[in-house]
C-alpha cells in the first residue's frame, strides 16, 4: 500500500485542482448568462475565421511587432509544452516515467521533447522581456491610474508563474540521468545538467521529483489562479472572437424597445389606449439602455471577463490621450469587478441577488467617462482578441438620456433644435438653405 501512496496522493491533488477549476468555470458560465440575450449565431464561416485568424492566429497581435511576436512566442510556447502534461499525468496516476518514450522511440520521443525544450528557452527569454518593459522600461500603457493595486501585480505574478514552469520542466529534464544518457530530446537541458554534476545519483533523482511535483502542482495552481486573472483570455479569446460583432463597426444597434415605440407610433391603426393583452400588465417596461450589468446583453459580460488589460485600447483612445477621465480598459475593469460583485452577491444569498444599493452606473463607471467617449471605435480596433467598449458606453448614455434625462445641456440644446428647426443650430426651418447663397 505504502508504494501507491504519491500515486494516490498524485490523483487527490489532480482532481482536487481540476474539480475546483470546473466550479469556477461554472460560476463564469452562470455571472455571464445574468446578461441579456442576443443572438451572435448568425454568418457563422465569418465567425469561424474570426476565431481563427484572431485568437488562434494572434493576427491583430503583431501590428505592434516586437509586443506581438514575443506574445506568440509565450502563447505557442506555453500551450504546446503542456502537452507534455498527458505524460506526466499517466506517471503520476500509475507510477510509470516518462511512458511515452518506449512507445514513441528515441527519434520520435527526442523529437517532440527537444521541440517543447527550445520553445521553454524561448518563453522563458520572451517573459523576461516582458518584465523588464513593465518594470524596467515601464511602458506608459501599462502605468495608467487603473494598473495599481491587483491589476498591476497580477501581471508580475503571471510572469513569474511562467518563468518558474519553464525553469522547472528544463531543470527536471536536465536532472534525468536516463533522458541525459540517452541524448534524445535534450537539446537544452544539456547546457544545464553540468550545472548538477556534483551532485550524486540520489540527489539528482530527489531534485528531479522535487521538480516534476512542483511543475505538475504548479500547473494546477496556475490553472485555476486564471479566474482571478486578466490570463483568463487564454480560454475566453476563442469565443469572444467568434461571437465578436460582425457589422461594421460604425454601425450602432437599435433597441428593440423603442424600435416597437416608434413602430406603434407610426402606425395609423394602432390604438395607444389599448388594454394590455392578458398577463401583459404584469411585465416591468422594457428598460432603455443600461445601468448595470443585468442590463447588458452576455456577450459584453464576456468580453468584460475576457479583457487581458493590456492598454492597446486606452493607449489609442483620443479621449484618453487628450487628457479626459475616459480609459476604455476600465470600463472593462470595472464592468467585470461590478459582475463579480453581483456573482458574489448571488453566491452569499442562496442562488438570489439581494439588492446592495449599487449599480454600474455612478458606482463604478461615472457619468464623465462616459460623455468623454467621441464614438470613433479606435477602441475596438485596437483590442487584440475582438472587445467592445464602446458597446458598453453607448448602452449607458442610452439609459443616462432615455431614463433619466441626464445628457448634457450641449446635447439637449442639440436634440430640442433638431426638434423643432430640424438642425442642431437655433434657427428657423425656413433659413436652413441660406448657407447656400453665401
């Protein structure tokens, strides 16, 4: 019994991270489906290619090169190393070491080993990169008032977690005394065993299981700290591209509610002293617009959860860089910590909401970000994995002007003279060709 207890021990640590990890999935599915529905299952070979160019491809991730390339190395790098992980979830499920390599054969097994040992190399140079321009070089997209706290630990933290899985799997590699005899597939980790040459066979073996348990618990804990983590757009990037919007991007949606008001009163037969019909009347009017997240349709809940904070938006947003209060990344920020809350709200009262006195609106997002935001969509051509901003701010405004009557007094002056001079200026309709006479 004593010889199966790691296996055993290696299953309870297994199902332990990958259960927890289906719960939080779970608790994303649910926080996500509190928003609107909409329908994104249309022009579907459009929505794959999407998927594929932008998430799989990282298309829009290279238009900055040296960010880019360096991103795709981190995200190839770190995705195809795991496949090892099948390997070494059989091991530590059955006792087994390194099972693959018989069966593959030296050529075969070298090959693919070889392959994931370069491309740790690559990771680990690439990441290092990264931290010298956020800490070092101290890139201004990356310092915004928004990146303190959490947001700006959370993207050290991931770095390190990945400097650390690739130093571990190079160092279990280059500590494996029958995988270094061999010679297949250590094209790295060679350069490092001499590092351990003093060592005896045992110690070897000891700091070669010491790093085997640590990549392998190091890899669950990092699995699940991605729900905690802007990182989550390593599994939200594939589905927010293929749901991303289709239409282009000058072109604003039109609510339902007041396309059936307008419709109702264009209509010369409709009748607005109608009664209700039965069980109609007890249905809550339709809200126009939005000013909390409940009121937003799941797909910008999604992209909420799926912003990676990098700043490309903010970084381009004229508003921003004209010195107003706007950053399309926190709209982003504080859309989803707002869905957190409400989650947890959820969570602590038995699968109901109880109503805390907040609201994303004015809690949150203030009425000034909002009215900053020209609507020129550089937001939303940036944004690398397909987010839209300024989808969530023109939902506000809608509520801020059809519910509460709170546009700005430029605005209304604008809406009362196209009212009644049929021009935002304050003339009449008969002098509205003199212009041309001019």
């Amino acid at each position: 019994m004593e010889k199966y207890l790691p296996n055993i021990f290696f299953a309870i640590i297994l199902i332990a991270g990958i259960g927890y990890f289906v719960m939080n999935v779970k608790k994303l599915i649910r926080n996500i489906k509190l928003g609107k529905d909409i329908d994104r299952n249309d022009r579907k070979p459009e929505r794959w290619k999407n998927m594929a160019k932008i998430a799989l491809g990282q298309y829009k991730m290279v238009r900055r090169p040296l960010s880019g390339i360096l991103h795709i190395v981190v995200y190839v790098g770190f995705i195809l190393i795991n496949i090892e992980m099948l390997e070494i979830v059989i091991d530590g499920l059955f006792g087994t070491h390194r099972v693959f390599q018989p069966v593959l054969g030296n050529t075969i097994y070298g090959f693919l080993i070889g392959n994931f040992e370069v491309l740790a190399a690559l990771v680990f140079v690439a990441v290092i990169i990264f931290w010298l321009r956020r800490n070092i070089q101290r890139v201004k997209r990356f310092w915004n008032k928004e990146m303190t706290g959490w947001p700006k630990n959370d993207g050290n933290i991931i770095l390190y977690f990945e400097m650390v899985l690739m130093s571990l799997f190079l160092v279990m590699n280059a500590t494996d005394v029958p995988f270094q005899e061999a010679g297949a597939g250590n094209v790295v980790s060679q350069f490092i065993a001499p590092w351990f040459s003093e060592f005896s066979l045992e110690e070897l073996h000891i700091i070669e299981k010491a790093a085997w348990w640590l990549h392998i618990v190091g890899i669950l804990i990092f699995l699940n700290y991605l729900y905690y983590s802007k990182h989550l757009h390593i599994l939200l990037a594939f589905p927010n591209t293929f749901y991303a919007k289709l239409e282009p991007k000058g072109q604003l949606d039109n609510l339902e509610a007041v396309t059936k008001e307008v419709q109702m009163m264009m209509d010369p037969d409709a009748d607005p002293y109608a009664m209700p019909e039965e069980g109609a009347e007890d249905e809550e009017p339709a809200k126009f617009g939005a000013s909390d997240v409940a009121d937003l349709n799941w797909v910008q809940l999604m992209n909420a959860y799926t912003c990676t904070e990098c700043g490309r938006c903010t970084s381009s947003c004229p508003a921003n860089l004209t010195g107003k209060e706007l950053s399309p990344r926190a709209i982003m920020m504080k859309t989803r910590d707002r869905l957190e809350e409400v989650g947890n709200n959820i969570d602590a009262n038995g699968g109901e909401f109880k109503p805390d006195g907040k609201q994303l609106l004015d809690d949150y997002i203030t009425r000034e970000e909002l009215w900053a935001c020209t609507s020129c969509n550089a937001c939303v051509q940036e944004c690398p994995i397909g987010i839209d901003p300024l989808s969530i701010i023109m939902d506000m405004r809608r509520y801020l002007v059809m519910e509460e009557s709170a546009a700005p007094q430029e605005l209304n002056m604008m809406m009362t003279n196209i009212e009644n001079n049929g021009a935002p200026w304050q003339y009449s309709q008969m002098d509205r060709l003199n212009w041309k006479d001019e």
